[in-house]
C-alpha cells in the first residue's frame, strides 16, 4: 500500500504535458517572429520610399530656386516635347542652364563647369516642363515623378523674377 501512495504523489510533467507545451510556444513563436518580420519589411520599404522623396524634394527645390533667379523676359525653352528645361540663370552671373530626362537620370548642365552634365536626380520615371509667357505673370511648371518602392510625384509652378 505506501507503494501506491507514492505514486499518486509524484511531482512532475508527463511526456504529453511537455509536448503540448512544446507545440504552443512553437506556435506562438511562429506568430512573433512572423509580425516581426512584416514589420521590418514595411520598415526597410519606407526607408527606400522615403530616399526616393528625398531625393525628388531635393531636386525640385534646386531647380525651383534658380528659374526663380532666371531673366523672365529671357527665352525660358521646354525642348523634347517638355522633357528638357533651358533657361538663363542672372545670378549671380549669367549663365546658360539645360536641365535634361534622358533614361532614368534628370540631369543638369551649365557652361560655368564646362558645359559637362551631372546628374540631379536617379529613379526618374517621368519630367515634364511647360513654360507660360502668354500673360503678363511668366510660370514654369514642373512635374517630377520618381519610380522605386512606390511612387513620388512632385508638382510645382515656379515664377522667374528677375526682369533685367
């Protein structure tokens, strides 16, 4: 009789226990690791949408300061059906500037560095400039869009000031 007595007092897990317990952490491990990771992509994939932003604000807020220094009374040309920009920047000195879409590069170029083009902006999937003198108010109107994870599109219209 103590024999049976001892048994019923044994302390401990059964093998069932421990792989129930096994299973449900597994589980719940599963569910954690795989939140983890979606947030992680969608956390890798705002960083690159947000590069692409960057990159674009940067862009469209170079070229907007110096149409704004452009000779409004000068020839402000929108060559390639809108997709070149070419004007004359006043100051601080004259100079000739050619913004050009070409591939998935918006490019520049001026003859103060000896007339070569760098690139402004990469990941270009469209640049369309219009240029309005009909009315006594000159505007350039510009529309940037950038193509990665996502799409960024920058619209902007831009008065020259300068009427020397």
């Amino acid at each position: 009789m103590n024999k049976t007595r001892r048994k019923g007092h044994q302390k401990g897990f059964t093998i069932i226990e421990l792989i129930l317990s096994i299973v449900i952490l597994g589980i719940v491990g599963v569910f954690t690791f795989s939140f983890l990771g979606n947030n992680m992509s969608a956390y890798v994939k705002e960083q690159q949408h947000k590069l692409l932003y960057d990159q674009g604000r940067l862009a469209m807020k170079y070229i907007a300061r110096e149409i704004r220094d452009a000779n409004r009374n000068a020839n402000i040309n929108t060559p390639g059906g809108g997709q070149e920009l070419q004007f004359t920047r006043v100051h601080p000195s004259s100079t000739n500037i050619h913004y050009k879409f070409s591939g998935t590069s918006l490019t520049r170029n001026d003859n103060s560095v000896g007339g070569s083009y760098y690139i402004l902006a990469g990941n270009v999937s469209a640049f369309n400039a219009s240029y309005n003198s009909g009315t006594q108010i000159v505007t350039v109107e510009l529309v940037l869009t950038l193509t990665g994870v996502g799409t960024v599109k920058f619209r902007t219209e831009i008065y020259p000031r300068n009427s020397v």
